[in-house]
C-alpha cells in the first residue's frame, strides 16, 4: 500500500462534508474586522470572531506593531527564545502578566496550541496520572495523547465522575514517584459553560493532585479584574497551572502560561514546543501590550460585553430557541437535526446577512448541529436586533428543527 491508498481509506468526516458544502469552510471575510464585513461582496453581521472585547482592530496596538516591524521586520527575533529570542518587550509583557493573574511568574508562548500540549508533556513523565475532562480542547487532549504514563478521561463537567476517576486512579498512583493532575477548560468553546471549578478545588481538600486549567475564552472576560474562570468562581488559589491564548479576549496571536515562579522556571527550559521553535514575533508582543494598557484602561468594556451578551441571549430565548446552559458570550443555538437541516437554516441566515457557522458531527451528537454564535463588545443594537428578526424569520420557516424542547448533547 502506498501513501494516497492509505489515505482514500482515511477520508475524516470534515473532508466528506467539505465535498458537500463548498461555501461553509475555507471561507474569507473582507473588510475592517468587526461586527460587520463583507462575505462574497455582501455585508454580513458576523458573530464568529472570538473578539470578545472588540481588540483585533484597536488603532493603537495596530500602531504598536506597525512601529516595531517598520525597525525589525515582521518576524524579530529570529530565533528561539531560550537562544536569541528575548526582548526587553517580551520580558515586560511578562512581568504585566503575572501582574495581571496574580501568580508569581509567567512565561510567553509562541501559539497556544503547540504549547499547551507540550507543557502538558514537560510537567508529566510515566510516574504521572493526568484525570482530564472528555471535552478538553484539542491541544490538551494531545498532551495527554503524549504521556505515557496512566491517563483517566471523566464526563463533561462531571464532578461525581471525576471524582469516581480520582479513586481509581489513588488506587495504583504512588505518590511517592509522581503526581495526579487534573486538566480542564476553564470555558467550554462549544457549549459556553465554566468548567465546576469551585466543586474541583474542593477535591483537592481530599485528593493530592496538580490543577491545570486552560482559560483561553475566559482571560480577559471574566472575574473583576478579568483573570477568567477561577477569579469569577472565587477559587483561584486552587489553579496550580494556568494557560490562555491571546487570540480571543486580546485579539492577537501567542500566549501564555502562569504558576508559580520554579513551575515557570522549570518550563522556561522545558517545553519542547517552546525549545524547540520560534520565539512569539516582537509585533505580536508590542501590540499585546499595548492592548493590556487599554483592557487596563476601559474596563467597562468587560461589562458591555456581557450586558450585549444577555441583552442577545434573552432575546434568542424569547423566539423559543434553545441556547443550552451558556454562562458567556458563546451562545450555541442549537438545531435537532442532521447536518443538511444545520446547512439550510445557516443558508437562511446568510440571506439575511448573518453569518456564523455550523458545529457539527464529530464535534456534538450525531445528527444534532449549532450555529456558534459569540458577541462582541462591537456589536451594536442594530447588529442584535437585526439578528433576532432573522432568527425569528428562519425559526418560523423550521419550527420543529428550532424548537426549544430540543435537547441536544453538546
Ligand atoms: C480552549 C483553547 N485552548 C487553546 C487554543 C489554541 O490557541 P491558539 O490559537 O493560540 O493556538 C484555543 C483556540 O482555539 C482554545 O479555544
């Protein structure tokens, strides 16, 4: 066998809709990024960008990173950062973000993806047990795809099954050699639910393990001071590991990890992904900085985000439409039935000029799909009274499709 016959065998269920459904993926928005752009030469209210507090296109960090490429070049430093790769820019992000998070230290990161998996895999060796929850994002799943010690999955938000996999893990862990770690989201990307942070740290009291959370659409958002999931539920105490990327609530690209100050020292020298790879360009640290000035700065921008959340929210939830437990800007509409039901009423949708797209099918049950929705501190009245009469109108057209009564598995 060769590699293209190993291959038609492997066809993924994304490449099998993506023969289907030529206009739902790959796709490019045009224009200014905010809560309107043009798709194919039309206008569209977009509800699919992760800019929560509306920084992709903030003139000043556009300024920031303008000034530093015009003196460096787009790609400064051109090394890995443990080498040639530091900055004084890079190290005074740092320092505003352990700041920021209250931890003792914290170290940058090139993509949240390639480096998330790998601290998992730089603070865990085969005398470890990592307990983690099904829904994890994808980047810590392959860190627990790396390890090769004993691993435990526990249902979605399910602290009565965690807690069942801590015993059975207690039971041939040996804590003389290794540690138990527990991973989680802080916010569920899909579903827009906390993870039960309070009732996790509670387990602590009564199992030794390593809390490691990953906070990306939470940071930023959430909690007084926007240190995310465990800030707002009153536990921070009980994060031993913090990660969150810089491409939702900060509107850039990189991220970083916080903990205490050995934990950062040792990754510092650690993480392979990080080692191993180039340092987060000088551009991308300028202009996150001087986003942190201004989310410093306008802090209402926090709580207008959540009023226009609940403002849309209660709104879709008056059509009759079933959003699921959603405690954040994510709002996951969802629709009981297959993909081609899911394709139609997102079609519908785009003929009013609201665009999102389609969650389907490996990602939530079979035969169920969601159009994701996320609000933005950009979007106007307009934007959400604009897209309530659509949803109003496509609901009307596929009642049984949009019912409230759906219960849909995310
Ligand atoms: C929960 C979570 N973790 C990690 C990542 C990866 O971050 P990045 O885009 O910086 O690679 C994402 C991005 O989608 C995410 O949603």
């Amino acid at each position: 066998m060769n590699l293209l016959q190993k291959l038609q065998r492997r066809v993924t269920v994304l490449q099998e809709y993506s023969n289907f459904y030529r206009d739902l993926h790959h796709m490019e928005l045009k224009g200014k990024v905010g809560s309107r752009m043009k798709f194919k030469g039309k206008e569209h209210i977009i509800w699919c960008l992760n800019d929560y507090l509306g920084f992709m296109n903030h003139p000043d960090s556009i300024k920031a990173a303008a000034k530093v490429t015009a003196k460096y070049g787009p790609s400064y430093p051109h090394s890995v950062r443990l080498s040639i790769g530091n900055s004084a820019l890079h190290e005074e992000l740092e320092d505003d973000l352990k700041s920021m998070i209250n931890m003792e230290d914290a170290m940058l990161v090139n993509l949240g993806y390639q480096a998330f998996s790998s601290i998992v895999d730089a603070l865990t060796d085969r005398h470890d047990t990592i307990i983690y929850d099904q829904n994890s994002h994808a980047c810590l799943i392959d860190g627990v795809r790396l390890h090769n010690g004993r691993k435990f999955a526990f249902k979605h938000n399910s602290v009565s099954h965690l807690e069942k996999q801590l015993q059975r893990a207690s039971k041939t862990h040996d804590p003389n050699h290794g540690i138990m770690m527990v991973i989680v989201d802080g916010l569920y990307s899909m579903s827009g639910e906390f993870a039960p942070l309070r009732e996790i740290a509670k387990l602590k009291e009564q199992y030794n393990f390593t809390l490691f959370v990953d906070d990306s659409h939470a940071f930023g958002v959430f909690g007084d001071n926007g240190r995310g999931t465990a800030e707002h539920l009153g536990v921070e105490k009980a994060v031993d590991v913090y990660v969150s990327t810089f491409t939702k609530a900060f509107g850039n690209l990189g991220g970083f990890v916080a903990a205490k100050e050995e934990i950062i020292t040792y990754l510092r020298y650690a993480v392979r992904s990080q080692i191993f790879s180039r340092t987060l360009p000088l551009p991308m640290v300028a202009a996150t900085l001087k986003t942190m000035e201004i989310f410093n700065r306008e802090p209402q921008r926090r709580k207008i985000l959540l009023q226009k959340t609940k403002q849309f929210q209660d709104g879709l939830r008056r059509l009759g439409l079933y959003i699921g437990n959603t405690q954040s800007p994510i709002t996951p509409v969802h629709i009981n039935g297959p993909i081609k039901t899911g394709v139609k009423i997102l079609r519908e949708l785009r003929n009013q000029g609201i665009f999102s797209y389609l969650v389907a099918y490996p990602v939530v049950a079979k035969d169920t799909c969601l159009i994701r929705m996320v609000s933005t501190y950009n979007h106007t009245e307009q934007d959400i009274e604009e897209t309530l009469k659509g949803f109003k109108a496509v609901k009307e057209k596929y009642p049984v499709a949009m019912a409230s009564l759906s219960r849909v598995r995310v």
